[in-house]
C-alpha cells in the first residue's frame, strides 16, 4: 500500500505528460498520414499555443476559454501555413522537411522579436488539490487529463465515424481515386492539416501552466512526438498511442531515477533500435 | 556521363578569389575565412551524400564532431598516446575515428533494406540528439564546458600570424574539392545518381543499393571528420554544439540555399552564408535569423536547386538544349 502511494503521483505524472504528447503526435501523424508531410513546424505550433494562451489570460480572457481560443488561433495559422506553402510543394514531400524547417526557425524567432527570449510562467486556473485515497494530486492535472482524452477520442471518432473521417481517409488511402469520385483532395488536405495544427496548439495550451514556456519549447516535444509515431507506426491511431505511451511514460518515469539528460539518451536509444528492427512500428496497419 | 557539376574553370576562379583573401581581408578575416573553408567542406560533405547520393541526413555534425572531438583528445593527451599527439598524426586518427563511425551508422541505417526517405531524417535527427546529450554529460569530453585549447597545427613559425594556416586549409579544401569532384564526375558518381534517381533499377543491373549508400555515407562521414578535426585545432575549441542538432541543421540550410547537387554551390554557400552572417548579424541582429529561415522556406518553395546552382543550371542548359535536366 505504501508503495502505491509512493507510485501513484509518478505514473498520474506520466500519464498526463503521455497525453499531452498524444495530442501533439496525433496533430503530427494525421498530417503524415494525409499529406506524406513531415511538419517540422509542428513543435513550434505547439509553442504559439503556448504563447497565445498565455496572452489571452493576460488581457484576463479566463483560461479555459483561452485554451479553446489560442486552439483555434494556431489552426488559423495552419490554414495559412497549408494553403501558401504545404500545399505548393505536394509533389516534393521530402522538401517540405526543409521548408517546414525554415518556417519553424522563422516561427521561434518571430516569438523572440515579439516577446523576448525569456521564459514565462503562466498559473493554471486552479492551484486546489483532490484527495484521491490516500494521495492529494493537482486537480489542473487531472481536468487536464479528462480534457486531452476527451479530445484524443473525438478526434478519434471524427476519423473513424463521420463523412469527414471517411473522405479524408479515402484522400489518404487513394487520392487519385478520391479525387475521381468527386473529393475535393485539396481541400480535404487543408482542412486536416488544420487540424492537425489546432491539435498541437490546444496542447501546447493546456501544457502551458506546468512548464515554462520560452520560444525553444517546441523542440523538446517535436522529437519525442516523432519517435512516438515511428515507434508506434503511423499507419493507425492506435499506433501512435502505444508510440506515445511507450516513449513518453518511459521518459517520464525514467526521469525519476536517472537525470533527465540521460532519461532522454536511454529513451531515444531504444526508440531507435526500436524503428530500426520493425520500421513499420509496433501497431501493423489495420 | 552526367556532370552536373560546376565547370572546372569556375571552381579554379573560387579557389583563387580564396587564395587572394589574405592580401585583401587582413588578417581577422583571414582567421575567420580559415573556419568559413572548413564548414564549406563540411558543407561539400552533405552535398555529396544528399544531394548526389539522396540520403537525407540531418545529423551530418555528428561525423564533423567526432572528427574534432578525436583530434582535440589526441592533442590535448585527454587520451594519451605519445605518437598520436602529433598534430597531423592526430588529424589522421580524428578522420579514422569519423570513418568508422559513419561506416557503423551507415551499417546500421542501410543494412538489409532499412531506413529511408523521411524516416531516414528522423531517425538521423534523433541520432546527432543522442551523440550531443552524450557528450554534455560526458565528463571526460568536457561536459557542457567542451574542450579548450587544443594546440594549433604545426604550421609557420610565428602563431599570431593566421596566413600560413589559412594557405595549408585552403590548398587541403582544394585538393579534397577536386578529389570529390573526380570522383562524382567518374562512374562512381553515376552511380550514385542513380541511387537517388532510380535505385529499383540499379538493383536490376546488378549493383548493391545497401553498399552505395553506406560507401557515400562512409566518404561523406569522413570528408566532414577530416573538416571538424581542422576545425577544432583552428578554433582550439570542441564543443557539444559542434556535434549535435544545430550544426546539422544548419549545414543542411547552407546546403539547401547554395544547391544540393553542385559541391561548388554547398561549398561556397557556407562560405558566403557565414561571412553574411558576420556582417549582417550586427546589422540586423536579432531579426538575421528570421530573415534566414524565410529565406531557406523561400528557396526550397521556388528554388528548389538551390540559389547558387540555379544559375548554373540556365547556363548549362543554355549551352546543351539537348541535354536532360536534373533530377
């Protein structure tokens, strides 16, 4: 009994890191899976997230409002990102490496012009504790928690159950073929890639009060992010959240006993070896 | 025979506009061109290997900082073997140790099908991330603190006089560059065209992808030791940040704005790049590097080639309207 106790408050911790960092990969992988596009920009939507958050509760928006507004803002910026260079370059998907690369630099050091290269702490809405047993825990943690699954599986079944889902998977699978039936591609390809950035933005949002949040952050979560959809495989969702689970609770919890510089070592490592030997990811398509 | 690369006659002019600077830049220019040379060699090294060979490489300073974290172990006597504490001893050993480790990353990434295209950056990306938090915890590397005052090489009598190593830097980029070269311009370099254009039907005639590419990764890995083993002892400096994410990434932005497939283009972009910076970083400050990466997302939208090579390109095809245009 004690020893669960001594546990629970690090895999809670695990947990809620393992989920943010979902929602960051899911934003990655359905426009992997979509456009073939690796977003090397997607760290830094995460940061604008961040950032907008942030402000929002500074001009004294309350927060969750802010979270859904700075959601919103950053897929606003998707949009412009999609329709002025994704999209030009579709033929060239290796090179939209590069350019997302470029954007992504321009990204950071925009937000350095803007606000300075100093991080920033942001209070989350609520410093109560909730009494679970034997354990106190932070309640910001837990809506976060309940906030980032319930997105997880809407977006899930925004895929798996709606017309949305089936056109986009249909533009994903064959797009010759989709666009022969009548899908707009293009447009399919638009609205997910918004998506996709909205994602990355409420995360970047509701991570903010628990981390500080400086122009650099996006980094930090971009590679993890990337090790989870290769590890998992990105061929389903399911992959990416057995990706998630793996990469993320095992740099969390091995952050506990080693130094976290060396966590991350350990757990890139492994993530290597790991895509080395099953490139297709741990999850086979379905 | 496909030569895409730059004319002879422009590259014999670069080298002696180079050779020049001395007399012309003074010598704090000088000292700092010695650098810009060695991380336009670098910059050669990524060219061949993604440019020419197709292999997306974005952790290319893992191989320039094992080259110049060797050399500075061997000169410092961190790792003490008498023989080897001879500077050009030591460089010998440095692009041995970068050979080899690109041999085993090279083994690794490509043996048996492996990894490539977009995983393939991935995975390099996550790879120069594990090499530079290695090294910042390594206490015998230094730590975040790297290593300082690796001797400099055993050239000239005078060392506050930064001309005769310049001249020794330049006469080895140049002879490496004309070696580089002859070997794209030969069947070798066909070869690796067609590993990028076509590698399904290189296997049909015969020829081994998996050794192709781990032979252009192994001289790409050895070509950017031999330049971060230099570097170092011109610098008299090895630190984490010339191993890691940001070098590599960087390297594959000077490649990308000079032209991937022209060693010329990547050699003199990283030159031109980094003498830009110098000025303009002054100038411009903070906003240099925002102007970078709208340049870079710029150049890979509309000039795909690169803006250096692009040129090139109307130049060859103006002479040759027959001839076919690059992949």
């Amino acid at each position: 009994m004690d020893a669960m106790i001594a546990w629970a408050p690090l895999l809670l911790d695990a947990l809620s890191f393992v989920l943010v960092l979902a929602l960051v990969s899911l934003g990655l992988v359905v426009i992997f899976g979509l456009l073939g596009v690796i977003n090397l920009a997607h760290g830094e939507l995460f940061m604008l997230g961040a950032y907008a958050v942030a402000l929002a509760v500074g001009w004294g928006v309350p927060f969750w409002l802010a979270a859904a507004l700075a959601a919103l803002a950053v897929g606003a910026v998707g949009w412009l990102i999609s329709a002025v260079l994704i999209e030009r370059l579709a033929a060239r998907p290796l090179d939209t490496i590069l350019a997302t690369w470029g954007l992504a630099i321009a990204l950071r050091q925009g937000v350095v012009l803007a606000f300075g290269p100093q991080s920033r702490n942001l209070d989350a809405p609520t410093d109560a504790d909730v009494v679970l047993g034997a354990i106190s825990y932070p309640a910001y943690r837990l809506y976060l928690m309940a906030l980032a699954a319930t997105v997880l599986i809407a977006t899930l079944l925004l895929f798996a159950r709606t017309r949305f889902g089936l056109t986009a998977r249909a533009a994903m699978a064959r797009p010759d073929m989709a666009a022969a039936l009548g899908i707009d591609v293009r447009r399919v390809w638009r609205r997910t890639f918004v998506l996709g950035a909205a994602l990355a933005g409420l995360a970047g949002a509701l991570i903010a009060p628990l981390i500080s949040v400086d122009p650099y952050m996006g980094l930090g979560f971009l590679v993890p992010a990337f090790l989870s959809i290769l590890v998992g495989g990105s061929a389903s969702f399911a992959g990416v959240l057995v990706g998630t689970g793996i990469v993320g609770g095992a740099d969390s919890l091995l952050g506990h006993w080693l130094s976290p510089l060396a966590a991350q070592i350990v757990v890139f490592v492994v993530a290597v070896l790991a895509i080395r030997v099953r490139p297709t990811g741990l999850v086979r398509a379905p | 025979m496909s030569r895409w690369d730059a004319p002879p006659w422009l590259a014999l002019l670069v080298f002696a506009a180079l050779a020049a600077v001395p007399s012309v830049l003074g010598d704090y220019w000088t000292g700092q061109m010695a650098r810009y040379l060695l991380f336009g060699l670098f910059a050669a090294s990524l060219a061949l290997v993604w440019g020419r060979a197709g292999i997306l490489c974005f952790g290319q300073a893992m191989f320039f900082g094992v080259g110049g974290y060797a050399m500075a172990l061997l000169t410092l006597g961190v790792v003490d073997i008498p023989v080897l504490a001879d500077a050009w001893a030591a460089l010998g050993l440095a692009v041995l140790a970068a050979t080899l480790f690109a041999l085993l990353v090279g083994v690794f990434l490509f043996w048996g099908g492996g990894i490539s295209g977009a995983y393939l950056a991935i995975v390099t990306l996550a790879l120069a991330v594990i090499l530079e938090q290695l090294v910042r915890g390594w206490y015998t590397l230094g730590a975040d603190n790297g290593l300082s005052g690796v001797p400099p090489l055993p050239v000239g009598d005078n060392p506050w006089d930064p001309r005769p190593t310049y001249y020794v830097l330049l006469a080895i980029a140049a002879v490496l560059y004309a070696g580089l070269a002859m070997l794209l311009a030969s069947r070798f370099g066909v070869l690796l065209t067609a590993l990028r254009t076509n590698p399904q039907r290189l296997t049909y005639l015969g020829y081994s992808v998996v050794v192709l590419r781990i032979a252009a990764f192994v001289i790409g890995g050895a070509v950017a030791g031999l330049a971060g083993a230099l570097f170092v002892a011109t610098d008299a400096f090895a630190s984490p940040s010339l191993i890691g994410f940001a070098l590599s990434a960087e390297v594959l932005i000077w490649v990308a704005l000079g032209g991937r497939s022209v060693l010329l283009a990547a050699f003199l972009a990283a030159i031109l790049l980094r003498v830009a910076e110098s000025y303009l970083s002054e100038a411009l400050g903070e906003w240099w590097i925002l102007a970078l990466g709208l340049l870079f997302m710029l150049s890979v939208a509309l000039a795909p080639h690169g803006l250096l090579a692009t040129p090139l390109l109307w130049l060859r095809a103006r002479r040759k309207p027959k001839g076919p245009a690059p992949a």
